[in-house]
C-alpha cells in the first residue's frame, strides 16, 4: 500500500523551531520527488517546498524561505521539514505529498497531514 | 506566487453538471499544460482528480474531466451525486520549480 504519513506536529511559540516529518512505505522512496504543502485552518492549500529524488536540489515558496529547510534521508525512507522563526500565521496542517513523477508535476499520494500551532 | 482564482462556491443538483473555474496567468496556467486538480472531503487528506489538464488517475470516475483556454482552467463534474460535496483546488506549476494552488471552490449538491 503506497502510503505517507506525517508525524511532529505540536505546539510551539513565536520564534519557536520545529521538525515535522514523513514516512514513505509501499513504494520506492528514492525515484520519485516529494513536497510539502499547508493548510491553514479554514482556508486552502499552500504548496511550500519541494525535493528532488536525490536530495541535491531544493526550492521554496516565497513565503517559507530561509524559515523552512526540506531534507530527505533516502536509506530510511524518511523526509523531514525543519521549521525556524515560526510566526502565527505558520498555523497549519502540512501535508507530505509524493510528486506523480514521469514529468506530470501533480501530487498523487498525500498523507493525513500533522498539525502545527503557532502560539503564545 | 498569488494564489489562482477560483470562484469560492459552486452548486448542482444531482445528476446535473457543474463546471468550476480557475483563473491564472502566462506565468501559470497559462504557460504549462501543468494543471491539476484535487478534491477535498472536510478533515481529510485532498485527492489527485485531475492531472496534466484533463488526465485522470486510476479510479477517478469519468464524470471528472479538465480543460483549459488560455489562462484559465477548468473542471466539470457531470451526472453530479451526493459524494461529489467537497472542497476542489486547483493547481499548476508556475516555473523555476514551484507551484501554486487556487484559493479553493466549495462544491454543494443541492
């Protein structure tokens, strides 16, 4: 069963640092690249960043960058976000989702997300 | 990076079609055949419905399909039933490796 799922979600101050993480399984974690995307509560979703299969090359969305680090440890399966400098509005459910591959640039396996407040 | 437009609500009633827009530009929608589209039931996880304009995944029920005309794209369900209620996004690549998602459309089946 292809599958993704988030864990590290929490609370955390303004300012504040926090990794969430994901885990891959049923299906060959190495050939494909992975996003993470949030969704604020009530509102739609953001696409934040994105990692090459390989792990060498990585890109944000405006509003994350130089905040959030994305990494990926391919032997385990396993990738991760490092959030610093949290701000209030970085309250969200981040997602880890697999990119479809073969150039299609669409996410076709999403996990349950992991929810993360941002508060004081 | 500015969201694409969508309108924020749709409705039909069954059996009838329904047809949800969304709005970009030359940098987006309109300069990749990149689109995609995911639904969104409420404390769940959004699912992949379309791809690549008007691709859909296995197990998506052709009452889905997608289209685009210049800088707009779009998604019709047809034959609308109970299970379609939910929220869509759509999405495209907008270059230089990243991608950007509507503000999302609330779809009522009356």
């Amino acid at each position: 069963q292809v599958q993704v799922v988030e864990s590290g979600g929490g609370v955390v101050q303004p300012g504040g640092s926090l990794r969430v993480s994901c885990a891959a399984s049923g299906f060959t974690f190495s050939r494909y690249h992975i996003h993470w995307v949030r969704q604020a509560p009530g509102k739609g979703l953001e696409w934040l960043t994105f990692i090459l299969k390989d792990g060498n090359e990585k890109y944000y969305a405006d509003s994350v960058k130089g905040r959030f680090t994305i990494f990926r440890d391919n032997s385990k399966n396993m990738l991760s976000l490092q959030m610093n400098s949290l701000r209030d509005e970085d309250t969200a459910v981040y997602y880890c989702a697999k990119d479809m591959g073969s150039g299609s640039y669409a996410f076709d396996v999403w996990g349950q997300g992991t929810m993360v407040i941002v508060s004081s | 990076q500015s969201a694409l437009t969508q309108p924020p609500s749709a409705s039909g009633s069954p059996g009838q079609s329904v047809t949800i827009s969304c709005t970009g530009t030359s940098s987006d929608v309109g300069g990749y055949n990149y689109v995609s589209w995911y639904q969104q039931h409420p404390g769940k996880a959004p699912k992949l419905m379309i791809y690549e304009v008007n691709k859909r995944p296995s197990g998506v029920p052709d009452r889905f399909s997608g289209s685009k005309s210049g800088n707009t794209a779009s998604l019709t369900v047809s034959g609308l039933q109970a299970e379609d209620e939910a929220d869509y996004y759509c999405n495209s690549y907008a270059g230089r490796d990243t991608w950007v998602f509507g503000g999302g459309t609330k779809l009522t089946v009356l």
